[in-house]
C-alpha cells in the first residue's frame, strides 16, 4: 500500500440492469407464485451487492438471511428447510438469501437444491442464492435459472469512479485505473484506496504495477488456494501463457510440455484440473479472468520467472518468434533497460509475416518499450502498441499506452501519430469534438514529416465535426483554404492565418492535402464545371438531373461553404446517402504491421494511398452543392476498391458510395469490408463495416437485413469499447423498429441511442434516434406527438436536426402536420425539399415529394399528385415509401366516397407493408379496409386470431372493464407489461378505445358462438 485514499462508499449500483430486472421479475412474481435465481459470478462483481440491493428494494415482507456455519445453522434436509422457510414467512411473501451458497457442504446443497424445487409448498418463497463464479456451478445449482455478473462497460466504471473520488481524478490516471480493473468495481474500488490524493490528482507518478499482488490477493479472497505444488505449478504456468496468448485461453500441450521444462521429472497430465481452470479439447482456460491475474502477481518471483523461459524454450522450438520473445523478456530478472531484446521485440512485431493478431503486437511493442532507455524510441514504441490495442478493439488499453507515449520526449511526428490514434479512440468511443480537436493537432504535428499520414488525420478530423453536425468545420477541414491547426509553441491549436511557412491547408510544411485546384482532379482527372451527363459519371447509376441556377445544387465558389439555417445552395445539397453511412469514413490505422519503419523497426503507419484524397476532395464538393464535382472523385474511391481487398479501402469506398447514394456498390463494398476485417483479425473496424452495411440495407428499404446488421453491429460496437459507433447502430435499430409493431423496442434503442449521443456530441446519431422515435409515432396514429417531436428537427432555429439528416425527415414532418391540422409549418422547409429532390441524389425524394403536395393539395389536384408519387416510385423502388404513398392515397379516396378505388390501393398498402414487415403501418391499412367493409386477408385484424395468449388474456379482462392495474393484479405481471401487450393488442386489432376492443371481442365471441352452434345443427 503507498497511500491512504478513503474511498467513499458507493451508494448505488452502477450497470447491472438486466441483472437487476431479472431479480426485480423474481420479486414481482411473489404476488402469485413462488421462484428462484441464481447470481453467479467472479470476485469482485458484486454478488453480493446485488442481493444485499433485493433485500432493500424487497418491501412485501420479511427477509430471511442464510448461509454456511455452526451458528447459522443450515438445515440439512429439504423437508426441515422447508419448515423453516414456511415459519419464517407466515401468511406474507418472504425472500431468503444465501450470499455465497457454494460454501456449504454437500448435504447442505443438495437440500437447499431439492427445497428450491418445491418452494410452492412453503407460501410465497423466493430464493435468491449467489454463488462463485471462478469455478464450475456445483451440480446441485446446475438446473436452477442462472443470472450471470459481467465486469462493467466502461461507461459505469467510470460513473463509480466519479462517485467515490468526486470525480476529482486526474484524466491520466483515471485512464490507468479504468484499464487496470477491467471492469471489476471492488479491483477499482482497491485500486483507488492504494492511492494517496496526490497520487489520484496526478501529481505524482502511479506506483508500477499499480495492481499489485497484495492487491489482486485481497479482491480475490479465499479463491486464491492451491492444494498441492504441482496444482500451483498449473496454475502459474496457464497463467503465464495467456500473457502471451491471442485470447483467454492456451494450448494445453504448450502448457503441458512448459511443465515438463520445469520438471523434467513430473509427468503433468489434464486429466484433473483444480476447478479454477476449465478445459476445453485441446484449450485451457481460468474461468476467473481475475484469478489468472492474481495467480501469476502472487507467484514467487523466481518460480515466476522459471515458468516464462520454460514457456519461450517450448515456443522457440516450435517456431512462434512473437510469444517466445515476450515470455523471454518477462523471464529478465531485474527491470533495466535491455536494448538488444526491445529491438528484436519491435522487429518481429513490425514484421508483416510473422502471424499475429493485433493485441499480440501491441502487447510486444508495449514491452518493448518498457525494455527501452531512449525516450523518442520509447514514445514511438508505446504509440505502435496503442494503435495496434485500438486495432484489436480495446481503445481501453489504448489509451494508458498513450499516456506512457505522451511522459516521453518525442518529435513532432511521433506526438503526431499519437494524437492521430488518441483522436480516433474518442471519434468512437468519447466526445467528437475532442476527437476532432485531437485529429486535427495530429495533422499539423504530421504536416512536415509526414504529410500522407497529415491526410488521413484530416479526413478523419471531418469524420469528426460530421458527427457532431458541425458543417462549417467539416468544411474548414475539406477545403483549400486556411484550416484552424496551427500550433503554437506550445503544441495548442489556434487560429491563424497560413503563411509562407505554411501549405495550402494552414499547415506547417504541409503539402496541398485535397491534391486539387479549381477545374482539376486528383491525379489531373478532369472535373466538369458543366452539368454532369453518363460521360461525368463515375458509374451510370451515378447520373443525376442537369441544375439549374436557382436549384439547390448549383455550384458555389470555393472555400465559401454555407452554413446551417441559410437558404444558400451548398447547405441543400447535402448527399441523401448520410441516412445510408453519412459520417464520412475517416480514416483508419493501418492494418498491415509491415508497412513500418524507423526506430526499432516501430514506425505507426505508412504512406496512405490516392483514395484519401479523392475522398477528401468529393466530400468537399459534394458538402459545397457540386455533385458533378463530387461524384468523380467519390467514384475513383469506389471503383479503386474493385481491385483492393484491405479492409480501410473498402469502408473508405462503402463511405463513398453511400455519399454518392449508390446503395447497391455501398451493400457491396461493405460486405467485402467485413469479410476483409474479420480475416484481418482488425476487430476495431468490424463495427463500423456493419454501420455502413446497416445504413445501406436502411436506405434501400430493406429493414429486416438493416436491423440484423446493426444487432451485430451493436454487439460488436459494445464488445470494442466503441460507444459512439454503438449509438449508431442503436439509431439504425430504432429506425428499423420504427416502422414494426414494436414500440417498446423502438423507445429502448432511442433512449440508448440519445444517451450517448448527448454525452459525446453525435448530432447525427441524434437526430436519426428522435426521427424514429416520431416516425413511430406517426405509425401508431399520433401524428400531432410526431410533429410536435420533428419540428424539432426540421424547422429553422438553434436546436435543428443534423445538417445532413434533417432533411430526409421532411416527409415525416409534412405529412405528421398535414394530418395534425398544421399544414401551414410545413412551407418554408417543403420549399427546401424540393431543392433537395431536384439536387437528384436522393431516387426516393421527387415521390416523396409529390406526395407531400398530395398532402397539402386542395381535392381537385390532390389525386392527380397522389398517381405522380406513385409512379415515381415504381421508378425508383421501395416497398416501404410506395406502400405509405398508397395508404395515404386509399385514406383520402374512402374519405372522398370513392370505396372501389381505395380498397385497391390499400390492399396494395397492406401488401407493401407485409411485405417489409412493417406491422404498425400494416394495422393502419387493415382498419381502413375494415372501416371500408373489406376483410383483410393475413393476419386477421379485426379478429383476435392475430393475438398471442398473453394478449388475449389482457383483451378479454380489459373488454370487461378492468383497469390495468386490475389486470396486472390479477395475471401477477407490472402494469408496464400490461401497458405494452395493450398498445400491441391496439395496432393488431386495428382499435384505438378500449370501447371499441370491447366491442370487438365481444363480436368475435358471439361469431365463435354462432359457429358453434352452426357445427351442432
């Protein structure tokens, strides 16, 4: 211990949500029933915690506490605990938990297993039993429901740390502490108490290893035994391995043969395991992550050692330089510099041909660097090791790496490579704004010595402000002109004006990083001034309608970007692709480890090719309202992809296609990015592939393949730190469930979605999250709840939407107002979206468009607007946007007393939907048909066919008038379930009272009943 923090007392439970619902289902299931759970998981996450929180939030009754020892005395029968339990709670519901179940003995177990089965006999019982989880489940817990503690997301290891330093943690250290815990709150909460105030503030240097063994011993506890030398051995050596190691597990016959290096005179055998390990064919593994840790801190440091040669003898001979070279340097005895091993470490890592994933590399550069006295290697080493962290998708180690990199005296290019990898960390997993900041530092500082590497910091620094919705930034970054990031003396951005000093971008030495001038492309590749025609366009899809002077597209001069909020044209001819991927695809870390050089063979990354700039100089253009300039550029960047099968050209290509509104070449180029960056082991990059896949299977109406994309998206996004990418796939999936019956999901993934969203400044993934929050709306019927949500977004002022996205909220707006009696909102931004539509970027927008008139057209033009949309979009097809044309068109020709023409075009409505799934606009068109007198063929709305048991059940109590706490009383669910199975009964129904649910059940009774009657006779 090197301090004395006293570290304040969490109050609350940080995460653990569905942990915490799943015992909250326990305990609400006492009204009627009993139940158990099992809590299960390793040192340190909180066990007990939990149980300790049931115990205070349980409030119908008693709480009984067992557990293990003479004076607690445990029955040791089923029948006897029984008893127990049925005296203890009398006529009330009780709760009994046993913290930590796997202590008692056998007996014990077997009859607390036994009485869990037949808890109904006791009353109203729930038990809630912990046990650990660093060895297996004991057989007699094996069949009770199982709930699993993980450590915590980054985001709720960083509110603990807040809430017990008030978060007076210097940001440095923070970083250190958050990766030492990996999640783990009581390893965080030791972590902090080993610290003194200073030392947190960071005032003085961190003890190394912060997480010692005295440490890692305490959180571990009683877990950490061994009954035997040889089980410690096994132990020792397992755990030395996964050092070195692409996972959690190792080779058992590396283990095995490592142990007889050991001792050539054992004979060690996997045949018993101590039960903190588990085996898996020929793989060893702790089940405790925690425990392997400990394990190898808590070794004697000479039995340690021993171990990591016997390990690098076994993998030298067996060919696998990497891993051997490692356990040799941890075999060292003392912590001095050893010079000739760093630089044999940082040649093999940089070494393209050795086989390695990403993580190995990092771990080996990061010793390397541990290993090296000169403090610019050193840096430049740390930095290597960081960016391969952020390429194996753990921005968590990434950043401690970054820190080590920053406390080293380093030129400029070096400092620039690190902020280049600190800035992409943020743009995934922090505020944008800071990433641009740093993206932009890391520009200037690569500007002199390594302007490609200056690029590709730039592009993805207008990655950033497009996130945030910041267009005059974006297009300061893009352009020509002077961009803001000079440095001063002190390495601080601010605003200057180039000068000789300076390149064409405001950078120090800078080379011209668009690589264009006026009326040249890159590589000398004309851009046409003139309207584009087939002969312009990069690919025939790509032709769009000639602009005129007046339409929203007509080119403005250079460098004079418009801003938000001004009928200007640049500003209205933001590509419609944004919904289909609209960040801009910044750059990436290289992913090929042999494209290095400099010191020690650790040079972070090489040249970037042509396609950076050809995207930097299309998104400029295309953001200025200059297509015929844009697609070009953008088109050299898809087609060079073509050819190119590494993962950073094909997301760069599926980002521009998407941004030329090439949905099919975007689905493509995407697919082959994903299968590109899970063969490259680049599991940073996995997310976003998805991302852009997701926005392009979105954007094509195909919602089913989008939300699938983003439901691994977000997966994958979440298991790599990346909390900004998964924002946006939590808006892909609100989007998609927007137009299915499932207003449940669509308010989780919006709340989650906006969560993120506000904290780090994603003006994007905001604005799609609040347009599928109101297009839900407007599905269900509340077209005045939907305009009130996108006015928001669309109408002129401080708070509107993403400068990119708003705009394709226009058709929502128009008509949630039209049918909220509004129409006079929607004038000024229905001018704008017909700009939009003749920019001609967008193949949905002239029928959205025509229908948007529809909308607003007095009787005697609306229909003949109504037929133009519709063959507008046979045009450009769609299912979803077609099939809301014709409900709309059938809603007005049964209003207008015209019942043959509007059952056609809703049954072709209700098809449509079926067809996209998109359930919530299908009941739309059903109770149309049925207000028509047709009967809609399918799902049986207007029947209760279509509803599932649940469903029924809460049907039929609320058509005999019960109140929905009524229900939930007597079917021993919340009122909240009621209130979500009653929205569905709703939309499948097609009913919109609970007077006319009545109504329908009981006609579908008595149909029941004459049919019944029919069938006797």
């Amino acid at each position: 211990m090197t301090g004395e923090t006293t570290v304040r007392t969490a109050v609350r439970i940080h995460g653990r949500s569905a942990q915490r619902e799943a015992v909250r289902a326990l305990l609400d299931g006492l009204r009627a029933r009993s139940g158990h759970l099992v809590v299960t998981g390793e040192p340190g996450l909180g066990r007990t915690a939990l149980l300790q929180w049931a115990a205070d939030s349980f409030r119908a009754g008693p709480v009984l506490r067992l557990g293990p020892g003479e004076d607690r005395g445990a029955p040791t029968t089923a029948g006897e605990l029984l008893i127990t339990l049925q005296k203890a709670a009398g006529e009330a519901p009780l709760l009994v938990c046993v913290d930590d179940a796997h202590l008692w003995d056998a007996p014990a177990r077997s009859a607390l297993s036994h009485a869990a089965e037949r808890l109904h006999t006791a009353g109203r019982v729930a038990l809630l039993l912990s046990v650990a989880g660093h060895r297996a489940v004991d057989p007699e817990f094996a069949r009770l429901p199982v709930v699993r503690l993980d450590p915590l997301a980054p985001s709720h290891a960083d509110a603990l740390l807040d809430e017990v330093t008030d978060g007076s943690t210097d940001p440095a250290v923070r970083e250190h502490l958050l990766a030492e815990a990996e999640g783990n709150p009581a390893l965080l909460l030791a972590l902090v108490r080993r610290l003194t105030p200073a030392e947190l503030r960071g005032l003085r240097p961190l003890p190394r290893p912060t997480a010692d063994a005295g440490t890692l011993a305490a959180v571990a506890g009683s877990a950490l035994t061994c009954l035997s030398g040889d089980a410690c051995d096994l132990l020792l050596t397992v755990a030395a391995a996964v050092r070195a190691a692409d996972g959690p597990d190792v080779d058992t016959r590396l283990v095995l043969d490592a142990l007889r290096h050991l001792d050539p005179a054992s004979a060690p055998t996997a045949n018993l395991l101590p039960d903190v390990l588990a085996g898996a064919g020929d793989r060893l593994r702790f089940h405790s992550p925690l425990l392997c840790r400990a394990v190898h801190a808590t070794a004697a440091p000479d039995r340690r050692r021993a171990a990591h040669r016997a390990l690098a003898d076994v993998l030298e001979a067996d060919g696998q330089p990497l891993p051997a070279l490692l356990h040799r340097s941890w075999s060292l005895s003392g912590p001095a510099p050893v010079a000739r091993l760093a630089d044999r470490l940082a040649a093999v890592a940089a070494d393209g041909t050795t086989p390695a994933s990403h993580g190995l590399r990092g771990t080996a550069y990061a010793r390397a660097a541990e290993l090296t006295a000169d403090a610019p290697v050193r840096a430049e080493r740390y930095t290597a090791a960081a960016e391969q962290a952020l390429l194996a998708g753990r921005p968590d180690r990434a950043r401690p790496l970054l820190a080590a990199a920053r406390d080293c005296a380093a030129p400029a290019v070096v400092r620039g490579r690190a902020e280049r990898v600190r800035g992409l960390a943020e743009l995934r997993d922090g505020p944008v704004g800071d990433a641009h900041q740093s993206l932009l530092l890391a520009a200037s500082l690569l500007a002199e010595d390594a302007p490609a590497e200056a690029a590709s910091a730039a592009l993805a620094a207008a990655d950033a402000a497009w996130a945030a919705g910041d267009l005059s930034s974006c297009l300061a970054t893009l352009s020509l002109g002077p961009a803001p990031v000079p440095r001063d003396a002190a390495g601080m951005l601010g605003p200057a004006a180039p000068d000789a000093a300076t390149g064409a971008d405001g950078l120090p030495g800078a080379v011209d990083l668009a690589g264009a001038v006026d009326g040249a492309g890159p590589g000398g590749v004309p851009v046409p001034t003139d309207p584009p025609g087939p002969r312009h366009a990069a690919d025939p899809r790509q032709v769009v309608a000639p602009r005129h002077a007046n339409a929203p597209g007509h080119a403005t001069a250079p460098g004079h970007a418009t801003v938000p909020g001004h009928a200007t044209p640049g500003y209205a001819a933001v590509p419609s692709a944004v919904l289909a991927g609209g960040r801009t695809g910044g750059a990436t870390p290289r992913t090929d480890a042999g494209a290095r050089g400099g010191p020690g063979g650790t040079r972070v990354c090489g040249a970037v090719p042509d396609p950076v700039r050809d995207h930097r100089v299309g998104m400029r253009a295309l953001l200025e309202g200059r297509l015929d300039r844009a697609a070009p550029s953008l088109g050299q960047v898809v087609e060079r992809a073509r050819t190119d099968d590494r993962p950073e050209t094909l997301l760069r290509a599926a980002s521009a296609a998407l941004l030329l509104g090439n949905v099919d070449a975007a689905r493509r180029a995407g697919a082959r990015a994903l299968a590109a960056t899970r063969q490259s082991g680049s599991e940073a990059l996995v997310p976003q592939a998805l991302e852009y896949l997701a926005y392009a299977e979105l954007r094509a109406g195909r919602h089913p393949q989008a939300r699938a994309h983003a439901e691994e998206g977000l997966r994958t996004a979440l298991r790599a730190g990346q909390r900004n990418t998964a924002a946006h796939h939590q808006a892909v999936l609100a989007l998609a469930a927007s137009i299915e019956d499932e207003p449940a999901t669509v308010a989780r993934h919006v709340t989650a979605a906006l969560a993120t969203a506000r904290r780090h400044g994603l003006a994007q993934a905001a604005t799609l999250a609040e347009w599928a929050a109101a297009r839900a709306d407007l599905g269900r019927g509340r077209p005045q709840d939907a305009a009130d949500r996108l006015g928001l977004l669309v109408l002129p002022g401080p708070g509107r939407g993403h400068f990119a996205v708003w705009r394709l909220a226009v058709p929502c707006f128009v008509e949630a107002a039209a049918l909220a009696g509004r129409p006079e909102d929607t004038h000024e931004v229905l001018t704008d979206f017909a700009g939009w539509a003749a920019f001609g970027a967008d193949p949905q927008a002239a029928a959205q468009l025509a229908r948007c008139h529809a909308l607003l057209a007095p009787p005697d033009h609306a229909d003949d607007l109504y037929r133009r949309a519709l063959a507008r979009h046979d045009e450009a097809g769609g299912d979803f946007e077609r099939a809301r044309t014709a409900l709309l068109y059938g809603k007005w020709l049964r209003r207008r007393r015209r019942p043959r023409e509007a059952r056609g075009r809703l049954g072709t409505a209700l098809a449509g939907f079926d067809r996209c799934g998109a359930g919530v606009w299908a009941a739309q068109a059903r109770a149309e048909l049925r207000a028509l007198g047709a009967a809609p063929q399918g799902g049986g709305a207007g029947t209760l066919t279509g509803l599932t048991p649940q469903q029924l059940r809460i049907a039929r109590h609320v058509a005999e008038g019960a109140t929905n706490r009524e229900v939930a009383l007597t079917l021993a669910v919340s009122t909240r379930t009621v209130d979500y199975h009653l929205r569905k009964v709703f939309a499948v129904l097609g009913v919109r009272s609970r007077l006319e649910l009545a109504r329908m059940v009981e006609h579908a009774d008595r149909t029941r009943g004459d049919r019944r009657a029919g069938d006797r006779m």
